[in-house]
C-alpha cells in the first residue's frame, strides 16, 4: 500500500470536509500543495490520485470525477462505494425525505423524452406511496404505509427540495428544472444501474439527459456520444485515467456530430457517425474506475 | 491493511475478516462523525462492531488501534481518544484542579494537518461561525476558572450580540440550540448546584474543551488577545 503523506491527506480533507469541489478548485488545491498545475503534470496527478484510491479502496471509499450533464462541468468528490449499515449513518434526511428523493431519480431516469431533469411542479407531485421502501436489511415494507409518508406535506416538500439543491444531491438546471445534482452524479452509479439507466460506453457515465436516434434507421442509440473530438492512444496506457472523469474519447470532427445535440435530426453522412469506424471505441472495460473492475 | 503494529496472529481469524472488521469500524467513525456533527463516539459503539460476531475478548482493542491507524495513514485523521468527565459538583472533596473522575472513554476526529495547510484548503467556510462561536464561549468559561453560571455567560454572549432568547439569529439560529450543541459536543457540560437561592445552572468545560492540545491552543489565542491594550471590564458590570 503506499505511503500518502500530508499532500494526499490534504486533498481528501478537503472533498471529505467541503463537500464536491468543481475542477478548477480542486485544481488550485493541488497546485497549492505541489507547486505543480494538473494541467503541465498531468502524470503526477494522476499518480496522487491513483495512490490515494488505493488506499481509500480499503474501506470502500474512492475519488472519483463526474461531468456534470447539464453545463458539462468536472467536478471531483470523496465517494462511497458501498450500501452497508454504516453508510446508513452517512444522512441526516428522514426516511420520508430519502422516500422522496427516489421518487425524483425515478422521475428522472425514467423521462421518456430523457431530458436528464422534471419540472419543480412534477417533483411537488411526485407521492411517496409509489416508492417501494425498504426496512432493515433488504426487506420490504408490507402492509399498508404509514401515515408519514401519506402526510409529507406540499410544503415539506418544497423544503425538502431546496436543501436536496443546496446539499448537491439535485440541481436547479439553466432552463430552471430540477437535474440530478453532482453528489447523485458522483455516489449513485449503481443506483442507476438498477433503473437500468444506460452508462455511456465511452466516458462511462449514466446517461439521464439526452437519447440519440440513428436518423438513418431509427434505432435507438442506448449511449449518448460525446461531442467529437481527436481520440487519444495514450489514454489507455495511463491506469490512473480512471480516476478522472474519462477525457472525452476524440474523433475526428463530422457534420452529422453537430446535430447529435439537436436530437438527430437529417441523414446521409449520419452512417460515418456511428461508434465504429470513424474513431476508436473504448470499451467499458478499459474505462471503467479501478475500484470496479 | 490491518496495522502495519497490530499483530492479529493470537486470533483465530483470517486477514480478511481482520480488514473487513477494520474498515467496518473506520467507515463508522467516519458516518457517524458527519451525522452527529463532530459529537464523540462512545468507545462501546466502536466495540460493539467487532463483539457482535467475534468473542474473542482482546480483538476490539486491537481492531481499534488498527482503525486508528488506518484513519491516519489513509485520511490524515487522528482518532483522538477523550475521557469523558463528570460535573464538578459530582467530585466533591477532589482537587479543584480536577473536573471530574474519568468515566467512559469517547472518541472524535482530529485533522493531522499543520494548521495554516488546514485553513488554507479544507476549512469550510460555511462553518466558520460554528468554530468561532466555540472559540468564544470556551474562552469565556476558561477565563471565569472552568466554570459559570449560565446567566453570567448569557450576559457575555449579550455583549457581543447574541441573546438566549434568540430563536432566529441569523448567523446561529437558535441561540439556545447552539450553546446546546456544544454540550452535546463535549466542550462543556451542564452541572446543577444547590444553593442557598435554589437550583443554579453551570457550565463548565468538558474534556473536549481540557484536551491538551486543545487546551493549549485556547490558551495561546486568549493570550494573543488579551495582550494588545484593552480596557478591563469588571464582569459583574450590568449592561
């Protein structure tokens, strides 16, 4: 195991004690403790960061980036990997409240035009009786639900919303709706897994906003491509790439990439969009964090 | 992971039990710790963990001290060990020097690293009022010798624009609340003395507030403060 000193310990105080930080931040933090940019050393960031999930591994935790979907922003937190009684500890929200949260990463998840956010009115409309709750263990609650959650107010509600926006777990997207705030982005993945959620399969990230048609057949495209950019050969040798949010697999630039944003709408040169000729395909293998191989 | 120190061998349990039984008690203090809001974990908690399924009488102790470890080398946290104190009054003909007879061991999370690294880049602002106003009103119940009267410290408070009948500070919230958590958190605690007038309340400072370090650190800054040219201010002076 290797040794981390008061540099690593630096790093994951902060995310462990302000919460989420965005890139930049994160960044400028380390830049303050090496005297080195990310940006020019990006081989001894990623070292630091692949020591410090070494050790973090141990007790289930990890450092881990996400790209927020809505402004396209990286942001790096201290993550849990693990559901156990413990971690039951880690909240301060009730049962009704976390009831309620689900409720919305359902909505979410399961938008069929998969905006990747719902409308504050939906939210407010979201009734906790739907949600399937869980007691001790993995058993489920049976019999009928108790008057808490058939009475969680309209204005409880609301006030539930706006701590889960100010507490990162939901977001106030730019067009105004709720979205999925950074810490779901960063601790849900395998929640999302099990809404059957697609992850994309070149950045690995579960997809909640935006779903691509192939304009020449129509078939659904599951996983939703990056903007295109050159692919990177040597992002494969690099282990500690995991770490990190994927960089943005690269391929060369196309027409039909410009209209991926616009819902794919034309065709023709669509067919040389498609995941396979035109730029290395990485796999979910090689992409996927280390922690979860 | 088991401590590297730790020597696990006089047990009859494979390493892997020995790493899950480690993390499972890090992960605890960890949870725990940000769900109470720094309060001290009770050494029985921690214990409980490792005795639910293992009988063996010696591992708590040793997974414990493997925790510690792990805490320290992974995170840079130290897992301080505090001996919680009984009130004063409960220790009648001790020592004045003496708060109380140690009673059950607690733990809490103290950050290893050197202060200006601290403030300069894990510091959370959002919570700085929290640690000031800890500062302050430990400061205030040092300087009156460990202990005081909780209308004399509400008048201190007073002063410096905080009333116990505050329900909606803008910067604490409830007044009261908040003086409450640091009972909860074990920078004081609440004694009840009989007296010729009826039952008085006090606080005094609890082991989190005499903890060495601590301690020592609180001493330095009241003496920075008090040493730049103030006029003194007789306490028992009515607004």
């Amino acid at each position: 195991m290797p040794s981390l000193n008061w540099k690593h310990h630096a790093l994951v105080q902060a995310l462990m004690t302000r919460g989420p930080l965005k890139e930049k931040d994160f960044h400028a933090i380390f830049s303050g403790l090496t005297g080195k940019s990310p940006g020019a050393h990006q081989g001894l960031f990623n070292e630091y960061l692949l020591n410090i999930n070494k050790e973090l591994s141990s007790c289930q935790f990890e450092l881990r980036a996400c790209r927020d979907q809505y402004v396209g922003q990286v942001c790096y937190g201290v993550v849990n990997n693990v559901a156990d009684e413990q971690s039951k500890l880690g909240t301060k929200y009730t049962v009704q409240q976390i009831a309620f949260f689900k409720g919305i990463l359902e909505a979410i998840a399961q938008d069929v035009i998969a905006q990747g956010s719902i409308s504050n009115i939906e939210a407010l409309n979201i009734r906790l009786e739907n949600q399937v709750l869980s007691t001790q263990g993995s058993q489920l609650l049976n019999g009928p639900l108790p008057a808490a959650f058939r009475n969680f107010t309209m204005s409880q509600k609301e006030k539930t919303l706006d701590e889960f926006v100010q507490d990162q777990w939901l977001c106030c997207t730019p067009d105004g709706k709720i979205g999925l705030g950074v810490r779901s982005c960063l601790d849900l993945r395998g929640w999302f897994r099990n809404l059957d959620v697609p992850f994309c399969e070149v950045c690995n990230e579960a997809v909640v906003k935006g779903e691509i048609l192939c304009p020449r057949c129509g078939l659904k495209w599951q996983n939703q491509l990056p903007k295109a950019e050159i692919l990177d050969e040597e992002e494969e040798a690099n282990d500690a790439i995991q770490s990190q949010p994927a960089q943005r697999p690269k391929r060369k630039r196309t027409k039909t990439n410009e209209t991926h944003e616009k819902d794919a709408v034309g065709c023709g040169s669509s067919q040389s969009s498609v995941p396979n000729s035109d730029f290395r395909r990485i796999t979910r293998s090689s992409s996927r964090p280390a922690s979860q191989r | 992971m088991a401590g590297a120190t730790q020597d696990f061998s006089q047990f009859d349990i494979s390493k892997e039990e020995i790493d899950k039984l480690v993390a499972e008690v890090v992960r605890y203090v960890l949870f725990k710790t940000h769900q109470n809001s720094g309060c001290p974990i009770k050494r029985e908690e921690l214990v409980q963990l490792v005795t639910k399924n293992y009988s063996q009488r010696a591992l708590p102790a040793h997974v414990i001290n493997a925790a510690k470890e792990k805490l320290s080398n992974a995170f840079g946290y130290e897992l301080r060990e505090l001996l919680r104190c009984r009130p004063s009054s409960a220790t009648q003909g001790r020592s004045t020097q003496q708060t109380g007879v140690a009673e059950a061991k607690s733990y809490v999370l103290i950050s290893q690293l050197p202060a200006e690294v601290y403030k300069k880049y894990v510091e959370d602002e959002n919570s700085a009022h929290l640690s000031g106003f800890t500062f302050v009103v430990i400061s205030i119940v040092h300087l009156a010798g460990g202990k005081i009267p909780e209308d004399i410290l509400w008048r201190h408070l007073k002063r410096m624009g905080l009333c116990e009948t505050d329900a909606s500070h803008p910067v604490f919230g409830n007044a009261k609340q908040a003086l409450e958590t640091l009972v909860q958190q074990r920078y004081l605690q609440k004694d009840k003395v009989n007296g010729p007038e009826g039952n008085t309340l006090f606080y005094e400072l609890a082991e989190r507030a005499l903890d060495g370090p601590v301690s020592e650190k609180m001493k330095e800054y009241i003496s920075e403060i008090v040493s730049k040219d103030v006029v003194p201010v007789d306490v028992d002076e009515a607004e």
